[in-house]
C-alpha cells in the first residue's frame, strides 16, 4: 500500500469515528433528557395522615423525595387543590380563594422515572389519553405504588380535585382542612392505577375516584390509601 492510500484510509477512518463518537453524544443527550424525570408518586408522605403541612410542607415534602432520588430540578409541586373557605374570625365574612392543582403544576410534558411520559400538557393530563397505569405512575426512586394482592392496597393517592384538577364545590371537607388535619375531615382521592371495585368513571379516575374515611393516618388505608400524593415539576412557571 502506498503513502498515498494510507493517507486517505487512515483520514476516512478518524472521520468516521468523529461521526460516530458525535452521534454517540447526540443519542446520550437525547437519553439524558428524555430520562429526566418530572413527575413521581411519594414513596410516603410526611406521616401525618391527611396533614402535609398544607400546599407549602406538601411541595417542600416533593422537593426533599426528588433530590434525595438524585434530581438537580426545582420547583416541584404537589398536585394538590384547597377548597375556598369564609373566613369570619375578623367579625365581616372574608372569602379566601381556593386553589386549584392543575393550576400549580406547569404546562408539561411530565415524564417518570424511566423516561416515560405520562402526559404531555395539561389537556391530555385531564382526558383519558393520559397514561397513568401502575407500570406508569412510578414513585421518585422508580418503583411501583402496591395495590394489594399480596401487599398493602396504597393506590389511593391524595389530591382533594375533581376530574378536571380544579377544588370540590360539593360541600363538606375534601382536602383534610387545607392539607393541616391529621383527624377529623376527609380528602378526595384518585387511584394512581385506574383501578377500583368496578368500571364507574370514578372507581377508575387517577385524580378524583372518591372521598376517604378520614384523615388520620391510620383511617386512610381503610379505603386503599397510605397518605401518598402526585408531585410534578413545574418547570419556569412559579
């Protein structure tokens, strides 16, 4: 072999590792951004019951799971709605406005653990082209929620909403006092793996299936709950 063809040989090689190494990187950012996650389920709330700490020691309980699980993310929201209430301690009614959850988590797209995405705004969030599964829905470290057979049922996951991710106007407690109440009350709750007793709309809603038997820790697992809530990363909107 001559000088010559050597030569181009040996520039027809390292171009084409150049290529391949540049492609390389390009499918590692690829995966390293698709594999971000944005949203999990607790792997246990604050122990508490129904008390959070209200919206703030909610997002502040998200915040700690997610970096503790290795996420460099800020702003992460509880998925979490306040009823309004009337406030009369100052002698005239004053109304306190409620909040509604899907009103605090961003506008998407939210992926798990494993890169998965579980819906890519918050249309799709609140229609049934979500993909909330138990496969799906996982909590910060990647893990299944149990939901019996064998284990504890804890699919029940906290969200005080209705179906469109907005507070109850129902009447009565749905958010166990405002996420303050480790006792008396009742929050609204949906079932992460869109699963329940039967085919009602709500037995198979991920935010809003039904009420639970209170808010100590020990009655929320008498309806299949463990105290667990839906985080979500909320990205630039604060």
């Amino acid at each position: 072999m001559n000088k010559k063809s050597l030569a181009f040989r040996t520039l027809v090689g390292t171009a084409a590792f150049g290529i391949a190494l540049t492609s390389l990187s390009i499918s590692t950012a690829a995966f390293a951004e698709k594999s971000e996650m944005t949203f999990f389920i607790t792997s246990a709330g604050p122990g508490k019951g129904g008390d959070l700490g209200g919206l703030e020691g909610a997002d502040k309980h998200c915040s700690t799971l997610a970096e503790a699980a290795g996420s460099k993310l800020e702003n992460w929201k509880a998925y979490l709605s306040v009823s309004a209430v009337i406030d009369r301690s100052k002698g005239k009614p004053e109304v306190i406005p409620g909040v509604n959850a899907r009103d605090r988590i961003g506008a998407g797209p939210w992926a798990n653990a494993k890169g998965e995405v579980v819906a890519n705004s918050l249309e799709e969030l609140h229609s049934e082209a979500n993909k909330f599964s138990k496969e799906v829905a996982l909590d910060e470290n990647g893990k299944t929620v149990s939901t019996g057979g064998g284990e504890p049922n804890r699919h029940d996951i906290l969200t005080g909403s209705t179906p469109a991710g907005e507070y109850s106007t129902a009447g009565g407690d749905t958010t166990c006092s405002g996420w303050t109440s480790s006792d008396k009350g009742s929050a609204i709750v949906g079932h992460h793996n869109k699963a329940g007793l039967s085919k009602d709309r709500h037995m198979v809603s991920w935010n809003s299936a039904h009420g639970t038997a209170g808010c100590s820790a020990a009655a929320l697992p008498k309806t299949g709950g463990d105290g667990l809530f839906y985080c979500f990363n909320a990205g630039d909107n604060k």
